[in-house]
C-alpha cells in the first residue's frame, strides 16, 4: 500500500500526498481493505488553510518513525472537510458524544472497519506528550492494542454510538410556545451572551456570528414595526458591527475578515480569511447601512469586495475557498508589522496618522510586532491630530497605499483554490445585497458572472456539484450547496432580474425537494436520497459558521414560493419548519436562521413587483430601498423576452401597458391592484 494522494485535486490533500503516512482517500476501495485486513480506520479531516492541520502535518505526518506505526497498524484516510462536508459533520457529532467537548480541525478519529463508527478520537496531537496530551505514536499503539484485545468494549462503544446517532433526528411535536414567545425567548437568551464592553456574543476566541446579528437586526426592525423599538437590540448589531470593522479581525490595509479573533476584544486573528465568512458579513454590513450612512462599514463592504476580485476570484467568474493564515511557515507574518518599518516607509505626518489610528503608540500586541486594530474612531484620531476631515482622509489614503503597496512585496499565504458551490452561494448574496445599496453594477456583474460559472461548471444533469478545481467538478452537492445558492439567486434576481437566473432558481428548488426532502416527517437531510450510506444521516438546525441547511432551504422557498405563486415551496416551508420545532423550543438561541424563517410566517413578507421597460424601474426601485426594511422583497421584471410571471399577475398585457412601469404590492398570496405611480407606490408600501 502506498500514499495515494497524489491523484486527488484537493490543495489539502495534495499536501499531504509526499508524506511518508500511506494516506487513503475516503472510497469504496479503501473501505473495503480495512475491512478486509481488520484494521482500525485513521480518520484525518482537515482543511488546506487550517493551522493546527499544518502544524500536527509537520510534526507527525512527515515524521518516518510516527508515519511507520501508523502505517503498520492502521488504515490511513485522509479527508479535505470542505469537500466532504457530510463525513466532517457526523464524525464531529461522533467526537462530541465520545469526549462531550467541543471538536475542531485536525479531527482524529479512529473507526472499527466492519462498522465505520469511532471507538476513540481528538482534534490535535503532538508529536510528544504536551498540553496535557499524549505523544501521538504512544497513543497509536495503545490504541491498537485496545483494538486487538478489547474487542467487545470497542463493539460496545459502537453500539451505543449509533443508537444515540439514530436518537438525534428531532420528532415532530406540538409547539408549547407562540411563535412571538419563541421570537422573544431568542431575542432574551442573546442578549444574555452579548459582550456589552467589545460586542459580540461570548468570550475568546471570539466569531463573527452573522446569523445573530442578522437575527437581532431583523428583532429591532419588527418591533419597530409593532411600535415597541427594541433599541437595545439594534445597539447590539451596530456595536458588534463597529468593533469587528476597527478590529484586527478586519485587514485594514488589503480588506477582508478574518475567521475569528483569538481574544476577546477582537484585536488578533486567527489571520486565516474564509470565502464563507466575507459573504456573509457582505450582506450584513450593506444591510446596517441602510440604516444611515457609515464611512467605516463603508469601507468594510468595498475594500472586502476589491479583495475579493484582486485575489480569490478565478478567472471564469467563480471564488476560491480561503486564504491560509500562515506565510512562510509563520501564523500571521504577511499581516503584521515592525514600527520602524511603518516609520521608514512614510513621511512624518503620515506615520503620526497610522500610528495613533491603529496603535502603533501602544504596547506591541502580536509577538512583538503590531496588528493593526482601530482602538477609537477615525473622526476623534484626526479631531485629536487637529487635522480637518479631508486633509487627514488623504493622508491616511496615501498612508495605507504605500504600506500596501510595501505588504504586496511579503510572500502572501496560500490561496486554496477550490470552488466550492455552497459558500460561492453565499458570496453571491452578499454581492447582490451589496450592489443593490450602492448602486454598483460592476459589482453585480460579478456576481452574475460567478451565477454563469456555477450554472456551466457545477450544473450537470439536473444535479448540483459541491467543488470545482482545474477543470473538474466533484461531490455530488450536499443541502448547503443548493440552498445557500437558491438564496444568492433569489437576492441576485432582487438586485437585478435575468431569465436565466429566475429558471435556473426554479431548477434549484425543484432539485432541492426531489433530493433532500423528507417527505414523512418535514425537513431537509444534508445528503441526497441516494447519497453512500454512512453511520448517521444529519437534518441540520443550528447556525454554526455557516448557516444551517435547513434554514437557508426554509427561508429561499418561502421567498420562491411567494415570488412565483407556488405553494407547494410554501407548504414544504411550513412543515419544515414544523418538524424543527422542537429543537426551536430546546435552543432557540442556536436557531437564529430558522427563527428568520419562523418570523416571515409570523409577519407575511411584502412582495413589490414592478413591470415596465428595465431603464424606468430602476428609479422605482431605488425608490423602495430606503431603510432597513428585511420583510420588503422587490423584484422588477422586464416585459422584453420569454420571462418568468409569477402567477398571481396578469399574463396578458398590453403594449401601451409594457411602454411604462406597473407596480403590484403582494402580500402572501394576493396582490394589489395595478400601481402606475412612484408616489402612489410609496403609499402602497407604508400602508401595507
């Protein structure tokens, strides 16, 4: 047996390909030999940007000796995470109820080869005993011997395993709660995680979070529609907000988000930046700015974008996965600085700028070096310099390109380069929502030339794939990857109407309830109907980094089935959304996208579709994108081409009629009267 990783595409994998471990894939084949010889299955999951996964690599992977005793006594499979989404989600839960500890990357798992489920595992080992944790070619011959010798404990261990696995699909119950109890019982237990000094929610390290504060923003605005005004909620959003945007969680000089922050006050990085994290923070800072102007979040939205464009987009239009957080071997050495280095490279006043901005005055916060993170406003650093707005903007403009421009010569960390299917989904929502508050048509073009990528190369035969590299698509698509597109689409569609879109999202549905959909019960599985059989079939309900299948698949129907007059999208909604109670009930908290998704039953969304030539309904719909308002879905249709009508229009229009615009303000499933006039449709909208 030999390493074969050097036939696969994943980045990750391939740098595990001249390790001296004989490392598997996950197939049919590598199964078999385990089971087979009788040997225990080493389960490695990681990702190509995962710092731990590197350092554990270095330490054990390479090492001839360690690599000897694992090759020895196990069956060494490796798994990128990002590619294999469903074996990471079972072997975590497995992880969890072994250790009843939180898990993470590198997973370590150890299978019995007749029935794949685990009998030990970690994340983490060293390569000698450290951190209160045992040497990792210790642990492999113990571990062996407990294989070998205490046969019928590891079995025992199996069972009751499986038997809690096959307890975690949640049954269907009757609520005990109104839904506005529910709403408000999340609202509460937020409010009780919020870190009311730095914002955010919980301690070190501390994540970004979107689904909460997307929950939190959406709480503020219906209570401010029932005239309560929960203020304290929309302070939440907009501290959290701020402080991530100053934070060096933030790159303040390339743009972009970090994957979370190592301490509490959002100062220093994990310096990994993920495509799924920057999608998302997209559409909730573009959303706080339709409350007012922000220079900060602002600046968080388009330099992100610039980014993105400059370095994760490949050619053909789709976005790479994640950028690594180490550069030459070292975390967080592309990204930081020396303040004499700063000082060399720009002029008197300008290093004044910097560093009373981002802390160059204080104590070095990163290994001796400085991350730059905003400890005040921009407005108070210049009034505090007694330099006028403009000026000090300038200087600090210049400031940052130079240094830039000095950073672009550092060799910049590692770009996985897949596509994945799932968080290009998320991105391109992100970009919709925020080429629809800025008036930005290039940046929708983006998002649509990311749409017409996917649709060409990870659309195949009525199924959606997971990745795309160099040419191949692979993986069958999971849950994530057909709702979290749906939703970009039907953003994408808002923010600018293409045919193309609008079929493409109705194939996407019509897949998304033909593979998933657990007709019995309600809700979505991650896998397809015909997915391999594997220890555990997961339904997803809670928001982790990324947001839950079930809710995103909830949230993008409703939406759908309003938009077209379907309801059978609506009812499929519905019963979701019944089966999910439950877990509702138990956290509802964790459940902040399927609550979103709860909310738009509560308060039916208000759907406004205008008709008439694309030029003159763009006036209208800028028209309407004034505030924060999440229950207002606007989509304007052209007359020109073979379109879309949803069904509750009128399909026979004259030409008189197609020469100017009409509005129809929807609610539910019934529609107002033809709208010939912006004003009358200012009127329309506020009365609904």
């Amino acid at each position: 047996m030999q390493n074969q990783l050097n036939h696969e595409s994943s980045p990750y994998l391939l740098q595990h390909a001249d390790n001296p471990v004989h490392w598997q894939s996950w197939n049919a084949s590598s199964l078999a030999l385990a089971k087979e010889q009788d040997k225990p299955i080493l389960l490695s999951i990681g990702y190509s940007t995962c710092h731990w996964c590197h350092v554990m690599a270095h330490e054990s992977f390479e090492d001839q000796a360690i690599a000897a005793v694992m090759n020895a006594n196990f069956v060494n499979i490796k798994v990128d995470r990002e590619e294999r989404p469903d074996l990471d989600k079972i072997y975590q839960i497995a992880l969890q109820l072994i250790t009843n500890q939180n898990g993470g990357w590198p997973l370590t798992m150890f299978l019995d080869p007749q029935t794949l489920l685990p009998f030990f595992g970690g994340t983490y080992f060293p390569d000698a005993p450290r951190y209160q944790l045992p040497g990792f070619s210790d642990l492999l011959l113990r571990l062996k011997d407990a294989y070998d010798t205490k046969r019928q404990e590891v079995q025992e261990q199996g069972v009751k395993i499986q038997a809690t696995l096959d307890q975690m699909i949640p049954p269907v119950l009757d609520p005990t709660l109104e839904d506005l109890d529910l709403l408000q019982d999340a609202r509460e237990q937020l409010g009780q995680r919020y870190d009311g000094q730095y914002g955010g929610f919980g301690s070190a390290p501390k994540f970004p979070t979107p689904a909460i504060i997307e929950r939190l923003m959406r709480h503020w605005s219906h209570s401010r529609r029932r005239g309560e005004n929960d203020k304290e909620a929309l302070d939440m959003v907009m501290t959290s907000l701020t402080q991530m945007a100053r934070g060096g969680i933030y790159d303040h000089l390339g743009g972009g988000f970090c994957r979370y922050s190592t301490d509490r006050k959002w100062m220093i990085p994990h310096f990994e930046k993920m495509l799924y994290d920057n999608g998302q923070l997209l559409s909730l800072y573009s959303a706080a700015l339709s409350f007012g102007p922000d220079a900060l979040f602002r600046e968080a939205v388009a330099q992100s974008i610039d980014w993105l464009v400059r370095e994760m987009l490949h050619e053909q239009g789709g976005f790479y996965a994640a950028q690594d957080a180490d550069s030459q071997g070292e975390e967080g050495k592309y990204y930081v600085w020396r303040r004499e280095q700063v000082k060399q490279t720009l002029t008197e006043q300008e290093y004044l700028v910097i560093e009373t901005l981002y802390g160059l005055d204080k104590p070095a916060n990163f290994e001796n070096k400085w991350n730059f993170h905003r400890h005040d406003s921009w407005r108070s650093v210049a009034a505090r310099l007694s330099l006028p707005q403009d000026e000090a903007d300038q200087i600090l403009a210049d400031a940052k390109q130079k240094l830039f421009k000095l950073r672009e010569e550092r060799v910049r960390p590692a770009t996985d380069t897949k596509i994945l299917t799932a968080w290009n989904g998320l991105l391109i929502r992100g970009l919709a929502d925020a080429a629809a508050q800025f008036d930005n048509h290039e940046w929708l073009t983006v998002a649509q030339r990311c749409v017409d990528f996917l649709r060409s190369a990870c659309w195949h035969d009525n199924t959606l794939y997971a990745t795309w590299q160099d040419g191949h698509r692979k993986h069958p698509g999971y849950l994530d990857d057909y709702a979290n597109l749906l939703e970009g689409l039907l953003s994408l569609l808002s923010a600018g109407w293409r045919e193309e879109d609008a079929r493409f999202a109705q194939q996407l549905a019509r897949a998304l309830l033909d593979k998933f959909y657990d007709k019995e019960a309600g809700g979505f599985y991650f896998t397809e109907h015909d997915h391999e059989q594997l220890i555990h079939r997961p339904k997803p309900t809670m928001d982790d980094a990324l947001p839950p299948g079930n809710g995103s698949a909830t949230r993008a129907l409703l939406r759908i089935g309003h938009l077209l007059g379907q309801v059978e999208y609506l009812d499929v909604a519905h019963k979701t959304l019944r089966w999910a109670r439950a877990v509702m009930e138990r956290v509802p908290a964790g459940h902040c996208t399927l609550l979103g998704a709860l909310e738009e039953t509560v308060h039916l969304p208000q759907l406004v579709i205008l008709r008439g030539p694309e030029a003159d309904m763009k006036a209208w719909q800028k028209s309407l994108i004034e505030g924060y308002t999440p229950w207002r879905h606007t989509f304007a249709i052209p007359y020109e081409g073979n379109v879309t009508i949803p069904q509750h229009l009128p399909k026979l229009v004259s030409a008189e009629q197609q020469a100017k615009v009409t509005a129809y303000v929807c609610s539910g499933l019934e529609c107002s009267l033809p709208i010939t006039s912006i004003e009358d449709l200012k009127v329309a909208v506020a009365t609904k």
